[in-house]
C-alpha cells in the first residue's frame, strides 16, 4: 500500500524502547514501514524550562496533569510542538507539498 504522501514522520520518544517496538511491528504488519521516517527525540532538561516559561502552551487539563501525575508534563508539551514545527519548517524549505505527521 502506498500512502498519498511525499514524506511521512513519525515523532518517536528515543528514551521508549518498548513503544518503539511496537510501532515498529504495527508499520510492518500494516506493510508502511518503508515509507515512515522515523522523526526522533529525547527528553531534554532545556525543554521543561521553555515549556513552563511558555504559557501560550499552558492549558487547564496539562495544568491538572503536571499538579496530579507528573510536574514536567510541559517539558514534553514544549518538545513535541517543537518537534512538530521543525518538521513542517524542514518540509517546506525542502519544496515538499503533502506531509504526514502523527506520534507513535
């Protein structure tokens, strides 16, 4: 099956061994392996400073979450909207019209 995209990302947490393999044997099984970049990233001490410096970023449910379950709930929040940016940033500079990006 070929999706109907120049490039397809994939933004993956480096530090989740297991959640890497399981996407990586869903690509297989649904048979895009082949056509999915890998896009990844790490946790970064920098990020939970900017992410909770950004208030534009700031919601009442990731507010509930960094109170209740985990206090560096924006460093992700920040890295993974920047994640998302760098690689529409990166699309367009290279010319390409029609991308896919989705979290494994």
């Amino acid at each position: 099956m070929k999706l109907p995209f120049e490039k397809i990302y994939c933004i993956h947490l480096a530090e989740d061994v297991e959640r890497y393999e399981f996407l990586m044997n869903e690509l297989r099984r649904i048979g895009i392996e082949e056509q999915v970049d890998i896009w990844w990233t790490s946790k970064k001490n920098v990020n939970t400073i900017i992410g909770n410096s950004m208030t534009s970023l700031h919601t009442q449910y990731y507010d509930d979450i960094k109170a209740t379950l985990y206090p560096n709930v924006y460093q992700g929040v920040f890295d993974c909207t920047y994640n998302h940016y760098s690689i529409i940033s990166q699309a367009y500079a290279r010319g390409l019209k029609s991308i896919l990006i989705f979290e494994d």
